[in-house]
C-alpha cells in the first residue's frame, strides 16, 4: 500500500481514488495543487460535490457509474469546465479498477489531465497552417494571373508593335528609294517611339513572370535573370555557384526563389552600391540554401525595419513572408560598410503545397 501510495504521489497528473460509492479515499499532491484544494476539503467527500459540484456533471456521472456494473474503465474522456482558481478548462480523464487482494473491495483510479493548453496550441497552429496554405493558394493564384497577362502582352501588343515597326521601316524604305524629302524624316520619327514601346512591354512582360521558368525551370532562368540584370546594370558582377539539381524544386519553391532573386538583386541595383554580388544556391545535408550577398554599402537594419521607419518598403517584407509560406526560414544580415546578404532556406524533402 505505502508502495502504490509513494507511486500516486509522485505523479505528476493530478490522481484521485474513489471507493464503489465514488467517495474520494484520497488524491495526489498534484490533484490539490491543481484545483488549489486541501486534503480536508476532499477527503472522504464524494466526488460530485468537490470544489462547489463543480465535477457534478451528468455525462461524468454516466461513464463513471457504469464503470463498476459493467467492468469498464474510461478512456480519454473530455470534460470542459470553469475551475474556479484556475478558470476556463478542458481536462482528459481516464479511470480504471483496482480491485483491492482479500478484501475484495472495488475502487477506482481517476487521472484528470489538464489538456487546455495543448488544445489552445494545437488549435492555433491548425489556423497557422491553414492561412499558410491560403496564403500560397493566393500567392500560386497570382502567379498564373501574371503569366496569363505576360503571354497577352507578348502574344497581343508586343507582336503588334513589332509589324507596325516592321510596317514602318517598309514603307520608310520606299520613301528613301523614291526620293521623298518630308515623309522620311516623319516617319523616321515614329520609330524610337516604337521601339521605346517593345522595350517598355518586353520590361513589363519580365516583370511578370518570364516563360523560361515554367518551360525549363528555375536553373536556367537564374542564369538567364542574371546575364540580363547585368546588361542592364554593367557595373555589377554576379559570381554564381549552383550546386543542386533542377528536380529537387517543386513549383513552389521555384516562385519563391525567383521572387526572392528578383526582389533581392533589384534592391543591390537600388541601393547597395555595390560592384559584386555572390549568388549561392546548393544543398547541403537536408537543406536547400539560397543566399544573395553583396559588398556594398549595407544599411542600419534596426533603423530600416523599424515600425515607424519610412525606409520600409515591400520588399524585404514581402521577400520572407513569401520565404516562410513555402515552409522555409529566412534572414537578412547586413552591416554597415560591410554590405548585406539575404539568406534562405527550406528543408528537404519537402511536401509541395
Ligand atoms: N542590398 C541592399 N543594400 C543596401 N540597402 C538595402 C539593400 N536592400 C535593402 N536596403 C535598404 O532597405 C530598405 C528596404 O528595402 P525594401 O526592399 O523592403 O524596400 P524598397 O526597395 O525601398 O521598396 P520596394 O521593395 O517595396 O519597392 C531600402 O530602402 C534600403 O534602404
Ligand atoms: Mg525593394
């Protein structure tokens, strides 16, 4: 007996043990410490009536009264109440028989598990998760709305802009073939607004979402992006160093990442100053990694990303919402002086979203 007591007493559950008649013979110290209660107050008490009948409940009623008739135990059964010292609760009993040797005496072993805090936890990572995948839908939504608009620009005004430029340089042609005077110089005039209007649609076009990524992946389209960032930008050198393959990106993975490059390397255009810039993206262990760093002028982050700060754009913002969405974690350093680095990276294998 004092070996099943020393047992019960170093529960950390709270116990409580009843007789046939559901009066309390005794409960664990962390039976009064839970429900902030003594042993006189429960001691020899039925179990209805403790703590202001706030246990008196019917359906506990039923499970434990047809527990000795019928030889059942309780499993895992829910009861949600207000515990007076401790507030709003929901608490996992089980109960079992111990049949006492000689005696013959029947008793019964209630374990009360304050289970609120998981169930708060459990419930709000639930949300987590379904607004995550919210998230991505609109975010997956997006993207196909922009590759819609990027083949209509393409299909539509960029292929009509370039037959009347073509149409024009015709006819331009004729005219200096014909010897006209005005009519060439006129003409010659429409043309760099033509072409300032291809050039215009195809930045557009790149804006939103370029074909290479859905037709080869996000390999080429890196290699691509990067030769074009810098024809346009000539005195940024990208060093890159690809260490992964093509098939360890699911769609998803793939958007972030060009996202994340395009956001990434516009604002060392903007703002770094720098002259290099390293783009790693390899897997090592069970990660991918992916970081974008430069040797420019690095910005003061607590300023920056301040609340109050006018700095804030969407970008960097917007760069680890997109990051954590598709299950990754995501940091930002800079210093400085010493330039900045985005750093990304998600855990493989992966489920795609
Ligand atoms: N590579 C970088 N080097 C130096 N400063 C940077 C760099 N990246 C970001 N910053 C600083 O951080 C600020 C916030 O960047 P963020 O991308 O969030 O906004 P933004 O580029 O100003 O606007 P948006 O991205 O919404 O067009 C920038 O204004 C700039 O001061
Ligand atoms: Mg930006």
């Amino acid at each position: 007996r004092n070996y099943a007591e020393a047992i019960v007493e170093t529960v950390r559950e709270p116990l409580i043990v009843l007789d046939k008649d559901f009066h309390v013979k005794s409960a664990n110290r962390s039976f009064y410490d839970t429900f902030q209660t003594s042993p006189a107050e429960t001691e020899g008490r039925l179990i209805y009536e403790l703590g202001n009948n706030q246990w008196d409940i019917p359906e506990l009623r039923k499970v434990l009264e047809e527990m000795l008739p019928q030889n059942t135990s309780i499993q895992d059964f829910e009861i949600e109440h207000d515990v007076p010292a401790i507030g709003h609760r929901t608490m996992r009993l089980n109960a079992r028989h111990i049949a006492q040797k000689g005696s013959g005496t029947q008793m019964i072993l209630l374990a009360i598990e304050d289970v609120t805090e998981r169930k708060r936890m459990e419930e709000i990572l639930r949300e987590s998760e379904v607004s995550r995948r919210l998230c991505s839908r609109v975010l997956a939504a997006q993207e196909e709305e922009r590759k819609r608009v990027a083949q209509e620009l393409h299909d539509g005004i960029g292929q009509s802009l370039a037959s009347a430029k073509f149409r024009v340089n015709s006819i331009l042609e004729q005219l200096v073939k014909d010897g006209g005077e005005t009519g060439p110089q006129l003409l010659e005039a429409i043309l760099p607004i033509l072409q300032e209007n291809i050039e215009e649609a195809r930045r557009v076009q790149l804006g939103l979402r370029p074909s290479i990524l859905d037709d080869l992946g996000i390999l080429p389209t890196i290699s691509w992006f990067c030769r074009e960032f810098q024809k346009t930008y000539s005195d940024i050198r990208i060093q890159t160093h690809i260490e992964i393959e093509e098939k360890e990106f699911h769609s998803l993975l793939k958007t972030t990442l060009y996202r994340v490059m395009q956001e990434a390397l516009n604002n060392v255009a903007k703002y770094s100053r720098a002259d290099l810039v390293d783009l790693t993206l390899r897997k090592t262990g069970d990660r991918i990694e992916f970081i974008i760093q430069d040797n420019g002028q690095g910005f003061d982050m607590e300023k920056v990303l301040s609340v109050e700060s006018t700095k804030r754009g969407f970008g960097l913002t917007s760069m680890r919402e997109r990051v954590e969405i598709s299950n990754g974690s995501f940091a930002i350093e800079s210093l400085k002086g010493k330039g900045t680095a985005i750093r990304a990276s998600w855990k493989v294998p992966d489920t795609p979203l």
